[in-house]
C-alpha cells in the first residue's frame, strides 16, 4: 500500500520540515537495505552504538527524500532540499505507530504467535497449509522484535487475505507494544521454555508476559497439559474462545486421540470439537509433532475442512531456517534459499547477496521459481521481481516455471534465460555455462530446487563444519550488551577465524559494524582485503618481510618491541609513508611479547616523538587469568600497570590513542577496565571463558556413516590392535580422521560423538582419514548422520577428554573439511 507523505506524517504525530510531495511504499531501517530510494521513508533509529541520524547525508545522495528523525539536521533547506524531515520523540515508537495504524486499515484475520520455541516453524507452516487456498502474508524470516514486527505488519496490503506474524520478546513490557501492532485476532502460544529466563523472575512472570499477546484476541490457541500456562491462563478472564490443544483431556477443543511413529511418518488421530479426524505428517521428532498440533488447530478454525488438511500435511515440506552459503562448481559462490518463494524473502535474500563484499567483477545471478500464491497479477509480480532484482544488482536471472515463462517479457536484465522445469534447465547450455557467479537460489521445493542445490554445489568430503552465522552475531551482541555503549570492540579472526573460516566470518563482522577486526599474519589481512573486507584490521604478529604487504593493504600493525619498532619506521619512510597507524602492546605480566611498562615507556615515547612515519592508534597488553577468580589479585596489578604505563602514553601525544586490556572474560568480569576498546576472541565463537559453557554454539562438525559391520566380541578394531571387542558390537565407520583434526587421542573409548543423538564412543585409534565408532544400542543406518562437535555436544566435551583447551580444537579442524555457513 501507499501512503502520501502527509497522511504518514499525520498518523505517527510527527511535525514535518520540507514541502515535497512524495508517496511512502517502503520502510527502511538500515542504510545497506535500501532499494527503492523514491518510494522509501528511512527511520533514523538510535541505539546504544549506532545512530542513525549518521546516514541521512549517504541515503540523501543515493534518492531518499523522507526521513523520520529525532533531530532535524542543520541547514535542511541549503543540504537537504528536497527532503521531508518528519520529527519525532522517538524513531522507534514512530515506526511502530505507523506499522499499528497500517493494521488499522484491515479486517481480515491476524495470527499472532508467541512462544520460547517454534514460531517460525508454526508460522511457516500454517503459510504452507493455507497459502492454497488464501493469500498469506507473513514475517520474513524471524522478523519478531521490536523492529521486526513493524516491519511485518508493513508487509499488510490490498491481496492480503490473512496475517500471520510473530512476537518475540526478551523481557517485561515488550508484549504490549507488539500486541497493538499485530492486533491478533487468533493468538498462539506454541511452548513456554527457559529462552531469556534470566529477564524474569519465574516461569508464571514470563507466561504473563507472553500472555499479553492475546489481549482482546477473539480466539486464543495454547497447551492445555503445561500447567504453568493453564495456572496463568485462570487468571487472566480471557473473552474469547480457548482452542485449547491436549494429549490428556478429552474435553479439549482438539484433543489428540493418539500419535503413532513410523520410521518416516507420524499419524495424529484427533478429535476436534466433537468430530474425529486424522492426518499423517512427514516427519517423526517431537517438536513437529507438536507443531503440527497448533497448525491444525487453527487452520480447522478458518474452516478448512479436515479432508484438505490431511491432503496438505501429508504434503508439509521441512522449514530450512536458514540461508546457506556455499561454494558452488566451477568458481562460483551458491547462496541457498531455497525453500519457499515470496516476494518478501526474495528481498531479504536479494538484499542479503547484495550486502557481500564478494570478488569484485563476478557476475551475480538469480536462479528462481515460479512463485505461487502470491495474489499478484503476473505483470505486475514480475516487474516487481525485476526491479528488485536491478536494484540488487542482478544481471541475470534463469526463471524455472511456466508461470515466470510466460511473464517473461516483464522481466528486465541484462541476461535473462527461462525454462519451463529443472530438468529442461540442467540439460540446457545455461546450465553448463555457470562459471565464476554469485549465485542465488531461489525457489519452491516443488520444483525440485534441491536436486538444483545439490549439483550446483562442489562436491567435497563428506565431513563438513557448519558455521551458524546467526549463533555468531547473537553473541556479538551478547558481549555487545554487557559493554560500555561508547567502548569500542576488536574481534578476533585470527587462525582463519578460529577455524570457522576469516573470511565468510569477516563478511558478517563487517555489516555489523564492528570497529576492528585481528588476525594474526599480514597474509590473513591481505586476504580478507582480496575479498571485499574494508574494515580496519589489526595484525597481531607482525613479520619482518611483510611490512609491503601491511602497505598495501592499510593493515595495522601491533609493534612490541625496539626492533620492530625501528624496522617499521624504516620501512615506512623508504615508501614515503607518515602517519601510519600501529597498535603499541604492553608486556604487564604475560612474558611472552611486549614492552616493559616501566623500563620502555620513555624510549618508546621519544622515539615516536622523533618520527613521522608511524602514529600509535592503541595500546593494548593481555590479561593472564581474567577467566579465573584466583588470578585477581595478579589481574589487579596487571591493570595498575598498564594504566600507569598507557596513560604516560597517552598524555604524550594530542590525538586520543584507545586503551584496551579486556578479553572476552574480562569484558564481563572486569568492566570497569572497558576502557576504550575491548577484545573479543573465543566468546564470539560461542564458548563462555570463564564458565566453558556455550553461549549460542557457532561451529558444528558433522559427518556420516559409511559403513556398519557386525564384529563379534573378542575381535579387535583399527591399527595396532589397540581394543578388543568385549561383546558382538555393530561398528561404524565414519569418514573423518587425525588429517580432518579428529585428535587420536580421543580414540580407545576416550571420548564419544553423536548417532542420531545419542553418544557413539570411538573405537580402536582414529585413523588418518576414518574414525571407527560403537553403535551397538543405537537405531542407525549408513547414510546416517554423526555430530563431531556441536549443539548437542558441546567442544569443551572433547577439549575436556583431551586435556586441552577449545582453542585447539576448533583451530584444528583441517582445510580440506568444507565449511557451509548459514543464516537462520
């Protein structure tokens, strides 16, 4: 829908500077998003590290004309002439007033989900089920903040025909204001778990909370056998209808009957205000049994009668979460997302292709589907995807449908090739003629978009570490959260990011806007720089013949001693280089590198005062036991020296030279001693320092049954006959090995990994290439799939076994071991 800037203006109460009159059809929240500058109003939302106030100027000259703003900037008329500034208390609260009075403007039904887990599965589902039948717009993605939410409901317009949005939350006070955006009119609570239960006092507080939600809901959706919920539910004199879901009471509104497991298949019995029906779902695990339960609650609800939705369940497609990057055949890069096709998770995707800082020069190309059920005239649908796609710089598209075949004429690239299936697609020269593209796949699984993915990605070792993206920005923002709002932050990629891969991680550091990151060798820089990184970097270890290398790629160096120190300047003035800025390290008490804090400082200070070449841009020194409490009294005088010594520095030198001492643990232990900058190293791979517990878990290594072979007891397993069977055991050769970093010594029983969740010890010695498991008491079958490390078993468990630390584990995993990274 569109909205004449004054109407915009009038709803959110906002006063208005500047007279051009201009219509609103996009919002945007985030300068690297923007697509439609005309049509775009930009909220210049604050927070504690950013403002965006700071990209008027940028979004000015690239088209933007409507700004929501908490100031007016200076001089509107002389540098913004044509611009409409709409001024406000507060950005956020404008963004969503205006999303509120957007859904003002509709009457048809509102899903409103709520829950610790399950949101978007539910969500996706229940788009799957009813998209058929009904035009069905939903959040994108996990789109269930503060800010997520509004952007959801914005998404409302004239096709829509039902809503279906979620509502996250993380404490007390959040559920209201995303209650009157949505304005639900059924509203779902698909499972109370322990997410964000340090923000609440108990479980009822949290249930109350999330209970907002359904407010003046006409119809409420829940669990009636947690009796948590159904304690809060009694007190909360709900007017509505309760379409209670239960294992247990019949008299529930729908009550499943039974639940029988096949190998492949789960068959709900059920009985639904009175009438019995049934559905089988083409899964077997809890979570989407019980999924399953919510959605056929609901969609029995809007009428769909019971015969369509066993048809339909039957028909459920796996909800992938996430948006994987690969590497792809023949130089190309393969961005996967490939589970459902809409207009609106096709611009978040584009715009996520869009956002990479990859190769310059490679052609970028979208590979997409048909897209059904959008509602859309296909004229009109097809312009919209081709201007998207201009606009995210696309310059191909291979379109794969009839549909999309016929609107051909409608879309404009610079190459465009249409085919009427997959298979008329993969036989085509189009097919064979990918090379060196960033790739984006995009498509219903209808179409058989997975066989696509499969022979469009490099065909590897079975054995892969998945690098979940996502896991890795929430704890960013965790050790964000816990920082002073002006304190700046270092992130480590060194070891080529801890083992996760430097450069996919550096891209995801990048766009969100943290200050430095570090690596250990100018190698690792120049790297990072070859792929489109522009971030400051720091280099933490320096070498002698790499100081070309430093200058060419604006990396900076840390400098640790005289030798150094002198190398450098002379290098530097021989390229005719001044100013160029180094990071000064302090030796406090960890001996391994750095000057003396007592006996350097003034040399060190003279001599840079005696040269133009260099310029100290921080100085820094390392904490020896921050993760420990023992080591306190050590890290006191560790402290007192650095800021003696770093302050002597600083009071040399006019220009502000940040201070940082603070490694992950000490960001959380040590806040007073924030300082400037803070370092952040293992805690943003997901391993808490000082607990050794996982935060949100980065990396998992996966890898698969080859082979199982039935041993009979008192034989032996592997080289040198290290273990002898102590019963007839059924073992599993797995394809990774010492050569994969699967250290040896966890062979012989000494520590486990995962069949289908449950423990597999390893047998005998781990080989260079494959690693021998017991799966006796283990339902399995080659093909399976095995879990090294990861959510379920956590890398301190082998670190543990192994008398070392994650650091060695994680850095370990060898090259030739394909990481896939992904987005959920």
């Amino acid at each position: 829908m569109t909205y004449s800037i004054e109407r915009v203006a009038t709803l959110m109460g906002a006063h208005r500077f500047g007279g051009c009159e201009t219509e609103v059809r996009f919002i945007l929240t985030d300068s690297r998003s923007l697509c439609f500058p005309e049509e775009t109003l930009f909220f210049a939302l604050r927070s504690a590290r950013n403002d965006g106030h700071r990209y008027i100027p940028e979004l000015y000259a690239r088209g933007v004309r409507n700004f929501v703003v908490e100031r007016v900037p200076e001089e509107t008329a002389e540098r913004y002439p044509e611009a409409n500034f709409l001024q406000v208390l507060s950005t956020r609260k404008a963004l969503q007033r205006l999303a509120e009075r957007h859904r003002d403007e509709f009457t048809i039904p509102v899903v409103g989900i709520t829950g610790s887990n399950g949101k978007t599965m539910v969500k996706e589902w229940l788009y799957q089920l009813l998209s058929p039948g009904m035009v069905v717009t939903r959040s994108p993605r996990s789109y269930n903040s503060q800010i997520g939410v509004p952007l959801s409901v914005w998404l409302l317009n004239r096709h829509s025909e039902i809503g279906v949005f979620e509502a996250g939350i993380s404490q007390k006070g959040e559920m209201r204001t995303l209650r009157d955006i949505i304005q639900p009119t059924i509203a779902v609570l698909t499972n109370l778990g322990t997410a964000h239960q340090e923000n609440f006092a108990s479980q009822e507080e949290k249930c109350r909370e999330k209970l907002r939600l359904f407010k003046d809901a006409d119809v409420m959706v829940y669990n009636a056998d947690d009796e948590t919920v159904t304690a809060v539910m009694g007190e909360q004199h709900f007017k509505g209808e309760t379409l209670a879901w239960s294992r247990k009471d019949p008299s529930a509104a729908f009550f499943i009957e039974q639940t029988e497991k096949g190998e492949t298949r789960t068959r709900v019995s059920y009985i639904y205000k009175g009438e019995a029906g049934s559905y089988e779902l083409p899964f077997i695990d809890e979570a989407s049994t019980v999924n399953s339960f919510v959605c056929a609650a609901i969609c029995l609800h809007l009428g769909l009668e019971a015969d369509v939705l066993a048809q339909r369940m039957a028909r459920l497609e796996p909800v992938a979460m996430r948006l994987e990057v690969k590497e792809g055949q023949k130089g190309c890069t393969l961005i996967n997302d490939s589970y459902n096709s809409d207009i609106n998770s096709l611009d978040i995707a584009l715009d996520f292709m869009n956002r990479r800082p990859d190769h310059q020069g490679r052609l970028r190309t979208l590979i997409l589907s048909d897209i059904q059920q959008s509602g859309i005239p296909a004229a009109r649908l097809y312009t919209e995807v081709s201007a998207l796609a201009q606009k995210r710089g696309v310059e191909k598209i291979i379109g794969i449908g009839t549909a999309i075949t016929a609107a051909r004429k409608h879309i404009d690239v610079k190459e465009a090739h249409f085919f009427r299936s997959v298979d008329d697609f993969i036989r085509s020269e189009a097919f064979h003629d990918l090379h060196d593209e960033v790739i984006l796949l995009k498509g219903a699984r209808s179409f058989g978009f997975d066989r696509l993915a499969e022979l469009l990605v490099r065909k590897v070792h079975e054995t892969t570490l998945e690098v979940n993206l996502t896991a890795l920005v929430d704890n960013l923002n965790h050790y964000r959260s816990l920082m002073k709002p002006r304190t700046k932050l270092v992130c480590m990629i060194k070891a080529d990011g801890y083992g996760a891969g430097a450069v996919e991680i550096a891209k995801t550091l990048q766009d969100h806007r943290v200050d430095y990151l570090a690596v250990a060798v100018a190698d690792e820089g120049a790297t990072l720089r070859r792929n489109g990184i522009t971030s400051n970097i720091i280099v933490m270890n320096p070498e002698m013949t790499a100081f070309k290398t430093l200058f060419d790629h604006d990396l900076e160096p840390e400098v640790y001693s005289f030798r150094l120190l002198e190398a450098l300047i002379r290098a530097a003035e021989r390229e005719g280089i001044t100013g160029f800025p180094v990071h000064i390290k302090l030796d406090t008490g960890m001996h391994r590198l750095g000057f003396h804090p007592e006996d350097d400082i003034d040399r060190l200070i003279a001599r840079l005062h005696n040269q133009n070449a260099l310029i100290p841009r921080s100085v820094f020194s390392h904490f020896v036991g921050a993760d420990d409490d023992a080591f306190d009294a050590f890290s006191d005088l560790q402290f007192s020296r650095f800021d003696r010594a770093s302050r002597l520095i600083q009071s040399a030198f006019e220009h502000r030279i940040l201070r940082h001492i603070d490694n992950s643990a000490g960001i959380e232990h040590f806040p007073q001693r924030q300082l400037d900058m803070c370092r952040l190293g293992l805690g943003l791979y997901g391993i808490d320092p000082r607990t050794g517990k996982t935060l949100h878990n980065v990396c998992t290594l996966r890898t698969t049954i080859l082979q199982l072979r039935r041993v009979k007891a008192g034989e032996t397993v592997g080289y040198s006959r290290r273990e002898r069977l102590e019963r007839d055991s059924l073992i599993a050769a797995i394809p990774i090995g010492y050569a994969d970093g699967l250290n040896r010594h966890l062979g012989n029983r000494r520590c486990h990994c995962l069949v289908n969740g449950l423990p597999a010890p390893y047998v005998g010695n781990i080989c260079m290439d494959v690693a021998m498991i017991d799966v006796t008491d283990i339902a399995c079958r080659e093909g399976d799939r095995v879990e090294i490390f990861g959510d379920a078993l956590p890398v301190t468990t082998l670190s543990a076994a192994l008398d070392t630390i994650p650091y060695e584990v994680l850095t370990g995993i060898s090259n030739r071991v394909n990481r896939v990274y992904f987005q959920d």
